[in-house]
C-alpha cells in the first residue's frame, strides 16, 4: 500500500512539472484556448503550430507564430491563440494564428 501511495504522490509532482502556463492555472487535466493578440480585423485563413513536452524531461516542437503563418499560407496576422492541451504526463502546445 505504502509503495502505491508513493507512486501516486510521484505522478501528481511530476504532472505538476509537466502543466504549461495557464490563465487559468495549473491543472493536471486541461484543454483550452487562449487569446494572445487580436486585432480589429477579421481572417478567412489559419495555421497552426505545435510542440509537445514528456514530463518536463523532453519538450520539441516549433510552436512559434512564424511556423504558425508558414502552415496556414498567411502573410498578415488578423489574430493569434494559444491551444494547451495537459494530459497529467504529457502536454501539447498549440500556436493558432489567423489572417490573410
């Protein structure tokens, strides 16, 4: 029983670890998006860009905005969104952009 504990207690401190920032905090389970930069103009095109962290031990990816234009093919930035995906061990991080 004790060592089930300790296993526990381990995963929930290295889930900790592993949450991106939020504006909503920390959570071991999330799943939102969040506004970064909005402009008064609208977009009829969107690309995304995304990285992944393992645990806080490996984080890869380019999650940048200029990765974000290239995959969607736009040249100006209408608005751009942050996708942030933790599943305990495991987050994803997504750049949304939209634009023309």
């Amino acid at each position: 029983m004790k060592k089930v504990l300790a296993l526990a207690a381990v995963v929930v401190m290295l889930a900790a670890c592993t949450s991106p920032a939020s504006y909503l905090g920390g959570a071991l389970i999330s799943e939102t998006v969040e506004p970064t930069m909005v402009t008064g103009n609208t977009g009829t095109k969107t690309g995304k860009a995304c990285g992944k962290n393992y645990l806080s031990i490996f984080a890869s990816g380019d999650m940048s905005i200029e990765a974000a234009k290239k995959a969607g093919n736009i040249r100006t930035v209408t608005s751009v969104d942050r996708e942030v995906k933790n599943f305990i061990l495991v987050a994803d991080v997504c750049t949304i952009v939209t634009g023309n």
